[in-house]
C-alpha cells in the first residue's frame, strides 16, 4: 500500500483476481493499474478506461499514475544539481521529501464499509414488507362474514314453492340469471375488503327484491351490515 511502485509482475495475477472478485473496491483497481503500467502491459490502456468508471476518487488515480515520473524528476533533479546542505538548515518534513506522501492512504476497511450500505437499505426495507398491517377496527367481524360468505355456495338452484320441474329453457334462463347473481355477490364482497359497506348493502337489496326466494339470506346479509356501519 506504502509503495505501489513497487507492484510487479509477480503482483499481477492475484490483484486481477481481486478485482474480478470485488469490483467496486478501489484499492484493488488501483493497484492493478498500477502495476500493469510498471510493466507497461498492453492491457494498460484498456483497463484505465474501466478504472474510470469504477474508480470514484479522480484525483487519487491520477495521483498514483503520475507517481513514477514524479520519482524520475526527482531523481535527475538530485543527480543534475547536487546542493550541500547548510549548517543551520533544519531538515525538510517527511512530506515534502517523499513524492509518496501526495498519494492519498487507501483503507480496506473503510471501501469494505462503503459496499455495505446498500445491505443496510435492503434491510430497512424487508423490514417494512414483513411488517404486519395494522388492524382495522371490527376487522374480526369482516373478516368472519367474507369466509362465511366465499363457503356459502351462491350458485345452488333453489327448488320453486310448488314443487313443480323447470322447463329446459327456464333451466337456461335460471343458470344465467343465477350468474349475473354470483357476480353481483362477488362485487358486493369486495365492496366489504374496502370497508365500502354502503354501497354493498345497495347491492344486497336490489338482489333481494330481484330474488325474493333469498330475501331471508339477503336481509340477514343486509342487518349485518347496517349493524356493523353503526358500530364503526
């Protein structure tokens, strides 16, 4: 980390595979770039273009692409101009001394933690999708009439008073209005689900006065409800 000037050959293969292994770590990155251009590989220009995408920090990647020829200056500087230091000259810091101190530090730990964040908001969110709805008031009460109602066969042909059988053509005409009834019903419960119990009582009535055979069953159906909206 100290020297990426220093990654070699030797280095290569294993920061690639780092890379495959954690994309978005830009340490790894780093460093591979780094040493694919101490070795001037071919692949160099190719995968600069992908650090660019990766890499978030510009600045560091510049930083660290520059540092070979920052060294090199330096070392003509030194070898062109040789300068005895004065007596009393106090010695440079560390910093303005060694061209590795503009190279930003790099922390796993911390690029690891970054990769983390997204967890956390997939968690608040699971936690959201599990969290129970909260109950409705007299929601007991809903719930019981609609499985009452989805057990209660709507479709059941209902004998007539006199005893006397349909005709084929009356069967006919029976099982279609007997339809148009179990779709009504159905409206009628979903009405309930969206507490809109007013307007499934209107359904229940013109069903009883349309089906006066059930008027006992709709008008049960029908105190319920007008019990339940006082209640609310």
């Amino acid at each position: 980390m100290s020297s990426p000037q220093k990654v070699g050959k030797e280095h290569i293969f294993d920061l690639k595979e780092y890379v495959s292994e954690f994309p978005y770590v830009s340490i790894f990155r780093l460093l591979y770039l780094k040493g694919l251009g101490n070795q001037d590989d071919i692949r160099f220009s190719s995968e600069l273009r992908h650090a660019a995408l990766y890499v978030q920090d510009r600045k560091a990647l510049r930083t660290l692409m520059e540092l070979k020829d920052v060294r090199e200056e330096a070392a003509e500087v030194k070898e062109a101009d040789p300068v005895a230091p004065k007596a009393n000259a106090k010695p440079k810091r560390d910093e303005e001394t060694d061209p590795l101190a503009v190279v930003p530090a790099f922390d796993i730990a911390k690029e690891l933690e970054v990769d983390d964040e997204p967890i956390e908001d997939l968690s608040e969110l699971a936690k959201f999708i599990n969290r129970k709805p909260k109950k409705m008031k007299h929601q007991s009460l809903i719930d019981n009439f609609i499985q009452a109602s989805e057990t209660e066969s709507f479709t059941t042909s209902i004998k007539s008073n006199s005893g006397e059988s349909v005709a084929p053509q009356a069967q006919e005409s029976k099982s279609v209005g007997e339809s148009e009834e179990f779709l009504t019903e159905t409206l009628a419960k979903i009405y309930i689900k969206q507490r809109k119990f007013e307007s499934a009582i209107k359904i229940f009535r013109k069903l009883c006065l349309k089906n006066p055979e059930k008027s006992i069953y709709f008008a049960d159906q029908i105190r319920f409800l007008e019990k339940l909206v006082e209640n609310l």
